[in-house]
C-alpha cells in the first residue's frame, strides 16, 4: 500500500483497511453476513416474543447485507414491485379488501380470545 493509499484510508473506512488485508474480503463478507443474519433473526424472534418493531431489524439486516451482496440489493426492489402491485389490487376493489383485511382481524382476536380464555399456550407445557 502507498503512503497516497494510506492517505485516503481513514478511521471511518474500516471495511477498506480490513480488505486491503490477506484474505481481508473473507473476513468482510463474513463479518457482514453474521451481522445481517443476527438482525435478521431478531426481527423473526420478535415476531413471536413480545414486543413491537418486527420489521424494523429485518429490514436492517437486509440493508447491512446489501452493503456486500448483490442479492440483497435487489430484495428491496422486489418487495417494493410487489407492494406496489398489492397497493393496486385493493385500490382496484376496495371494499372487497376492506371485508378481508377485517375478517383477518377478527380472526386474530378470536384466536386470542380463544387461547387465553382455554389456557391452550399452558397445555403445551
């Protein structure tokens, strides 16, 4: 490395500093992977154990993934082409997706109501 090199490296170019390492790349790509997983699972935990923001840390996971790997970078574009075309189909039959949306909720209270009125969480113990 050339002392002009050294120069442009900083402090906050960690990631350049460990690449210019042998086998430095290895070592990003892992270190970035084991990071995005972790957030990754956090968000799939907190969909089971208490507490709010689900998808915050997904979303994090994927973004600190897309730092590294091309596949992450176009998981985002994919979500947004589908968003967009869910946001069309209940735009185009509104009430028919208002019915659902609330059977679906009605439902998940049901269920609630269900396992705590018949302790069905304590019979699994």
């Amino acid at each position: 490395m050339t002392s002009s090199d050294r120069r442009t490296l900083t402090r906050l170019h960690l990631r350049d500093r460990v690449r210019a390492l042998p086998g430095g790349d290895v070592v990003v790509h892992m270190v970035v992977f084991l990071l995005g997983a972790a957030l990754i699972a956090v968000g799939l935990a907190l969909i089971v154990l208490p507490g709010p923001l689900t998808i915050p840390p997904v979303l994090l996971g994927l973004a600190v993934w897309a730092l590294e790997f091309t596949f992450a970078e176009r998981l985002p574009a994919r979500a947004r082409v589908h968003a967009d075309r869910a946001n069309v189909a209940v735009r185009a039959r509104p009430l028919r997706s208002a019915v659902v949306t609330g059977l679906g909720i009605a439902l998940a209270i049901v269920a609630g109501v269900a396992v705590s009125r018949y302790e069905l969480l304590a019979a699994l113990r």
